[in-house]
C-alpha cells in the first residue's frame, strides 16, 4: 500500500482528527489519528494489516514466534497482523504505570515482533521492547501502521512503519497560540486508572 492510501483509510473512516490533543507522551498535537474509528470496521483494519504483514516478511529475516502489543491501541492491529502472519498475538498491558506481559507465558529467546497503531515518540514502543527483552525476548523489529515521527522516533529495535506521516507535536510551554486557545482533549489511554 502506498502512504496515500493508507492516510485515506484513516480519512475514510472519519480517524483524522483536528483540534488540540495531548498524547501519550505529553506533547500536545493539532492533529491526531483516532485509529479506532478505524480498528471499528473489520475490512479496514484487514487491509492495512494485510499490508504490515507483507511488508514485516520482506524487513524482517527469519522466523518470528509472537507478536507482542502494548494496549490498548496495539491489541486490534496485533492481533490482525498475526493472523496474517499466521502466527499467536500476546500483549502487554498497564500494571501500576508499567507494560507487563500478565496473562502470558514468553518462551526465552523467543522471537518477536512488536506491533504498534501509531509511534510519535517511541516511547510506548521501547517500554514494550523493554518489557520483553527483560524476559529474555529476542525483539527484531517494532513495527506501526503510522509513524508520525517521520523516521525520528528510536523504539530501541529497528523500525518499520507501513506509512510515515509527520504531524507537529509540541511541549507544553512552547504551544503555538492558536493551539492553547482551544480546549485540550487526552484521548489515549495513559495514565487513567
Ligand atoms: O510513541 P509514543 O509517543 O509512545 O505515542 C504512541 C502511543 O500512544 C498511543 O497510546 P496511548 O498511550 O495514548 O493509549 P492507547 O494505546 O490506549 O491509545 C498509541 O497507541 C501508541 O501506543
Ligand atoms: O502520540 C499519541 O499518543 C497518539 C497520536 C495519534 O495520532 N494517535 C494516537 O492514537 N496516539
Ligand atoms: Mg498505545
């Protein structure tokens, strides 16, 4: 699939949002892409992972075991993109603050692949690589439909994006003015109880 296409699966499915977001990492954003009104439609999100897939088999050389996803945006892609893989998903998830792999068993040296929705910074990628590795994964590859980093990011493992789209994201005490005079939304996941 080409970048276009895989923007206008997003734009199809009324996911590009505009406003003032803070994301998962405490940048705020103009822009921001709300994958799960994608994941909401089966034969959108079978495209796009059918498309991951194909692209993770010519990155990455050799066999992979899992894919691993850190919730709650991952799970949906993950669990797509292995199917297409044919092999098992698993997933981390939030335990005080931190991406643990609760209801699973991770074979050591195990080979995996994570599988993310979107990267920004990375940071919710290298927590997950993290995770593993500290199991005794051997993690080859983060992968993402969209990067909005635009190659940027450093996950902490190689990283393949089906499509690159850079979006500005700012700290706090640097928003343009036109940005903090809208009200700010957070609609992720991070740090809710
Ligand atoms: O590269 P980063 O700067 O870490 O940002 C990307 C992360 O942010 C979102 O997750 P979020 O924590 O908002 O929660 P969600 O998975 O429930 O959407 C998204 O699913 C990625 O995991
Ligand atoms: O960085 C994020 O938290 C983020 C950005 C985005 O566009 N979409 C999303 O789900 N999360
Ligand atoms: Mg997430």
């Amino acid at each position: 699939m080409t970048r276009d296409e895989v923007l206008q699966v997003f734009r199809d499915a009324g996911a590009m949002l505009e406003g003032h977001f803070i994301l998962s990492s405490g940048l705020h954003s103009p822009v921001f892409l709300q994958k799960a009104r994608v994941f909401m439609y089966p034969e959108k999100t079978e495209i796009l992972c059918r498309a991951l897939a194909a692209k993770i088999r010519e990155s990455v050389p050799g066999p992979i075991d899992y894919v691993v996803s850190p919730a709650l945006g991952g799970l949906i892609p993950g669990y797509e993109t292995a199917r297409h893989l044919a092999i098992p998903a698993m997933w981390v998830e939030r335990e005080g603050g931190e991406f643990r792999l609760r209801r699973f068993e991770m074979p050591k040296g195990a080979r995996v692949v994570i599988v993310e929705d979107i990267v920004t910074t990375g940071l919710s990628s290298r927590e997950t690589v993290d995770a593993l590795r500290a199991l005794g994964a051997d993690v080859l590859a983060v992968t993402c439909l969209i990067d909005r980093s635009g190659g940027e990011a450093d996950p902490g493992a190689p990283l393949v994006a089906l499509a690159e789209y850079k979006v500005p994201a700012y700290p706090e005490d640097a928003l343009p003015p036109e940005l903090a005079a809208l009200p700010a939304m957070k609609p992720g996941s991070r740090g809710l109880t």
